[in-house]
C-alpha cells in the first residue's frame, strides 16, 4: 500500500496571504544550510505560512535536524520526516492559521516534535480503510510514534510526538 505524504501536491492553502518562506529557494541547499537560511527547529520554533510548500521545508528541516544534530539513525529519520509531514499537512489543511510553528526537540533517547497552530480544533483519528484516499496522517502518526498528544494552549494548540532514536 502506498501513501501520499502530505505537501506532495494535496495540500491547499486556507489562508489568502501568508508571508514568504525565508530562504524558500534553499530546498536545494545542503542541508545545514536550509537550517541557517530557513531556521533550526532544534533551537527555536521555526515559523512557516500556510501554504502547501511548506511541507516540504518542514520535511527538509527535520531531516536535516535529525542527521546533523543528532545523528539519528536512518530508519528514524525516515520515520520523524513522515509524521513531521503528516502533522504540517494537518496544520495546512484543517488550521485556517496564516502561519504555524516547528519545533524539535531531544529528551534523553528520543525525539519530540512539536507543531503549534492558533486553532483549538483537535485534530481526530479517523478510521481507514486500505483503499481509503486520506485520514492517514493521525492513523500513522499514533501507529509510529512511541506517544503523541495535543496540549491546549490558551491561544491555539500544540500537536506533538515522541520517537525513540534507537530500537529497543
């Protein structure tokens, strides 16, 4: 079974003007370089618009952060890239908000992802079928993640999980 991951060309913006991505054209850079030009999650939260190529940064930084800042095996990185993308994807496609945060963060042997948006709608799992087109980003992101959870905030929300780097 094959899917798509979000900001592969199915995520439309629901905001009308959202500012420039900072160093947009560095997707092509190496990768300490998009951290510098773009932001480094793992230092601050790094603020994206609401736009569909801000998926791709996302997926960028957090590979990035992942191989340079911590050397996480690739397996994991592969991992914590896709549940990054399906979590922007939401954040893209369900917020309304103009902009929204990253951040990324080590805690002892794992990795905890945050992405903070100003809506207080919480996201939902929706049951999927094999052949079902969408619903899969909460689907994937509670059957990879050792934990994920949203903390209210009193301005928005932040949705969040954890992965171990290493195997048991």
């Amino acid at each position: 079974m094959m899917v798509r991951m979000a900001g592969q060309g199915d995520v439309a913006s629901a905001a009308g003007s959202a500012p420039p991505i900072a160093g947009a054209a560095a997707i092509e850079e190496p990768a300490g370089d998009l951290l510098q030009l773009v932001g480094d999650p793992t230092a601050a939260e790094v603020r994206l618009p609401n736009r569909p190529e801000s998926a791709a940064i996302a997926r960028q930084l957090a590979q990035s952060a992942m191989r340079l800042r911590w050397a996480a095996p690739p397996g994991r990185t592969e991992q914590t890239v896709l549940l990054v993308s399906e979590l922007v994807g939401n954040a893209v496609r369900h917020t309304g908000a103009h902009v929204f945060g990253l951040r990324m963060l080590r805690r002892g042997s794992a990795v905890r992802v945050e992405v903070q948006d100003p809506s207080r709608g919480l996201p939902c799992r929706l049951p999927v079928r094999e052949l079902d087109t969408s619903g899969w980003g909460l689907y994937l992101v509670d059957t990879l993640a050792d934990r994920w959870g949203v903390d209210l905030q009193p301005h928005g929300k932040t949705t969040w999980f954890e992965l171990r780097l290493q195997d048991r």
